[in-house]
C-alpha cells in the first residue's frame, strides 16, 4: 500500500528540559520488508540518536502494513498472530511520539480486542517488567515478605499488585503521606516515608529482625539497584556473602527477547489486566501538541503525578469508548515515562504513556 511523505512526530533538537519538545513534520518511517506498520496512537526513553529525532519509545496503535518478505509470512511464529490490517499492537520502540512507525514485527505485542488502546499503551512496559521480574527475576510466593521501593510510582503500584495476588506481604517506600494512603489502597501492607523514617530500622521492625525475602528497586543510586536516579556505583560482590544474598539488575527485553518471548509475555499481560490482577491508573490526558508534550513532561517532574501522563491525538479518540472489567478509564493516547529528571534523554514513549519509572 502506498503511505504518506511525512507525518507530525514529537522530536527534540537538543538535550534539555520540556522546552525543547516539538511537534515538527519529519519524513514518514522507511518500511521494511519485515515490518509492521502502525499508527500510533502513544509513546520514551533515552537515544543515541543524531539530533533531530523523534522521541518515544512505548506505545499501542493500529496496524497499517504488513510484512511481505517472503520468510517473514511463512515464519510459524508470525502466522500464529494472526496479524491482518486493523490488528493492534503495543511496542517498545524508539520513536512512538509519532504518528506512524515501521517496526520489527517480532517486537511488537498482539493486543486482544477486550482491551482498549489506551490500556495497552499504559501497561506495556511497567506490565511485562512486573511480570517477567517477579516469575524470573525472583519468583515471588506465598507467604514471602517483599520491600518495593517508591510503591506509589507506575512500576511499583503493578510490582505490589502482582506479589499481593502471589500471597505476598508487600512493604513499600515512598515519599508523602498522600502517596503512602495511595498505596495502601493498592494493596501494600506496610508503606515506609523514606523522607521521615529509617527504612532500614522499619524493615527490620516491622519482620521482627527477620528482613525480607527480596526488595525490587526501580530507582538507582538513592536506594541501589534501579536506574530512575541515577547509575548505582560499583560495589564489591562480598558484600552479598553476609546472608548468601544475589543481585540481579534485569531488563524486559531481555525476558521478552525471541518472538515466542515476545508472545507469552503479550498473552500473560492481557490475562492479568482482564482478570483485575493488574489494574494501570492513568492520571491526566494531553493533547498531542508541543504545549500538551511539554505541560506532561513538565508535570512529571514535579513529582506530584500518581500513574501515567497520556498523550491523546484528538483525531484519533474513540467514538465508542469500551469498558474494560474492572473498570477503567478509556480512550487513546500516548504513554511517556521519565525518568526523575527533566533531561529529554530519559523519555517514554508511544499511545503515548508518560509516567516516570520511580514515582517517588
């Protein structure tokens, strides 16, 4: 099929803060013979991409093209999605503040009809990293004590929904009272103000000087695992030997790595947010313009945001909002996280999701 020259996309020219978000007209996506082709309807994080480019890097859309490479439609694992025009999918893909992307059908994940795009956009990455973190990266159990740090943020609201539905005692670290009630209304048990407390002393008083049996931490140097902060410092491995302790610095895409990865992880997202184990909440909607970008990327790095930033093309808003059980908010728009820090380096992406991966 023939498609447009061009298309609007978010892009920046330079590193800074919001202000140098712009919705420009930039050259439609080549297409290749292995891609799919979708329009967007959200979309981050960071590049090593020449200036100018279009930023984004999660989203949902509907599918526009489809592949024609010869090896690709006979592949048993492409034919099993099914994929036809109109089918709809999320991504991680770089570029998803955009109105169109051409990408590796092998990435993308088949999105069922029961879930709205908007969903799908909200929960695709903060979704597939609860999951594949808590069955791989430490398999989560019955009656385990589990710390989630900043348990308000996007991440950690899933992480202490999914160890709750696994028969787990959720403790959580945040920074206000606010966010702390929050949590606690999304399952945890016990919620610690880092700002006001001893999180250590906490745990500990809390287990009974047991401790607990894995902590899961998206921030970075603050706390010492996660990335949102900053990288953590190099540390010497001895340090685990005291209680026989692993370390484990894991990423979704290598969890969801082949297209049979890609799959179960797409079937299992949709299973747990149909079935009300995991439950997104989307905060605001934007509008897809340089004032709707920069005012959501803005807001995020205030702190004060609680679940993910949307950004919605008007045109393409649903006429017939479905309703998904539980349920939840519908529509179509973009999801963009960043990452505690107005440097553009570390947007979202996509329908586009903004909500920033610590959400302190």
């Amino acid at each position: 099929m023939s498609y447009p020259t061009s298309m609007y996309a978010i892009t920046i020219a330079k590193t800074g803060g919001p202000q140098v978000l712009e919705k420009t007209e930039i050259p439609f996506p080549g297409v290749e013979p292995g891609h799919l082709v979708v329009k967007v309807s959200q979309g981050i994080y960071s590049s090593d991409k020449p200036f100018p480019f279009a930023i984004g890097k999660e989203g949902a859309g509907t599918v526009i093209g489809l592949p024609t490479d010869p090896t690709v439609l006979d592949d048993t694992e492409y034919q099993n999605r099914e994929y036809e025009i109109g089918s709809r999918v999320s991504m991680e893909y770089l570029g998803t503040y955009a109105e169109y992307v051409s990408m590796p059908w092998r990435t993308a994940y088949p999105v069922p009809d029961s879930i709205p795009t908007r969903i799908a956009a909200a929960t695709l990455i903060q979704g597939v990293s609860t999951i594949s973190f808590m069955e791989e990266a430490y398999t989560v159990k019955k009656g385990d004590i589990i710390l989630i740090h900043t348990v308000a943020g996007g991440l950690g609201m899933l992480l202490c929904q999914f160890a709750k539905s696994r028969g787990a005692t959720v403790i959580g670290t945040t920074s206000t009272k606010e966010k702390a009630e929050f949590a606690k209304k999304n399952g945890a048990d016990h919620v610690i103000l880092y700002k006001d407390e001893d999180t250590v002393a906490r745990v500990l008083e809390i287990t009974n000087g047991e401790g607990v049996h894995a902590i899961f931490d998206g921030v970075g140097k603050d706390t010492y695992v996660g990335n949102a902060s900053g990288a953590v410092p190099p540390f010497a491995p001895l340090k685990l030997v005291e209680k026989n302790m692993k370390l484990v610095r894991p990423t979704m895409g290598n969890y969801a790595y082949t297209p049979s990865e890609v799959l179960y992880y797409a079937k299992a997202l949709s299973s747990h947010l149909l079935d009300g184990t995991l439950k997104t909440l989307i905060h605001k909607e934007y509008p897809f313009t340089t004032e709707g970008v920069r005012e959501a990327h803005t807001d995020l790095t205030t702190g004060k945001t609680i679940g993910k930033l949307l950004i919605q093309d008007q045109r393409l808003k649903s006429k017939k909002a479905r309703r998904l059980v539980p349920p939840v908010e519908q529509g179509r728009a973009v999801s963009t996280s960043l990452a505690a820090t107005a440097n553009v380096r570390y947007w979202l992406r996509g329908y586009a999701v903004t909500t920033p991966p610590s959400s302190k």
